[in-house]
C-alpha cells in the first residue's frame, strides 16, 4: 500500500524538546513523535497519554516521524504505512527524559 498524503510533509521547526502536553502536565513518555506539518511535539501509542495520536484526531496532520532520538521514518495515520520523510529532524537541545 502507499501513502496518499506524502505532499503534506514539511520541513518544520519541533514545537518544544519533548512531549509539549506532558511538559506542561508533569507526565512520562516513551518515545517521541514530531508532526511533519506543524512541529508539534507528542508522545507514542505505547505512552500513557498518546498526545500524538490525539494531536492528528484533532487536526488530521497525517504524517509523523519517529523523534527520540531523531530516528528519520515517518508513519502515516491515516494510510497507516511507512514513509519516507526525507531525513532525521535535527532537536533544538537534549531531550528531557522521564522514562
């Protein structure tokens, strides 16, 4: 299968160093997930509070890549394939840790 939404990934700016929502709540992550249409910043499925996954239920930004560390694969929610997102994302400063 392919992916339908390669034209909405961008080259974006991370909105913060680690999971903006558990930043500001105090929660743990497991792993970090970039949104590659606006920066956004969430944690994974396996983490307790899913902050990617809400992210794209509330604005369908399809594609994230994989950001702790800057890993460079992308995943496509709404085709829920891999894709190619041209490259790691550089972090803008070490990764708070909170697993």
């Amino acid at each position: 299968m392919s992916c339908s939404h390669l034209k909405t990934i961008k080259h974006v700016t991370p909105g913060s160093a680690g999971c903006e929502e558990c930043l500001k709540i105090g929660s743990w992550w497991v792993h970090l997930r970039l949104c590659r249409d606006c920066g956004h910043v969430g944690c994974c499925d396996e983490s307790p509070n899913r902050h990617a996954r809400a992210h794209f239920q509330k604005t369908a930004h399809p594609i994230i890549e994989g950001y702790d560390p800057p890993e460079g694969w992308g995943w496509c929610y709404v085709d829920e394939v891999e894709v190619d997102v041209g490259g790691p994302t550089p972090h803008p400063g070490p990764i708070p840790r909170f697993f």
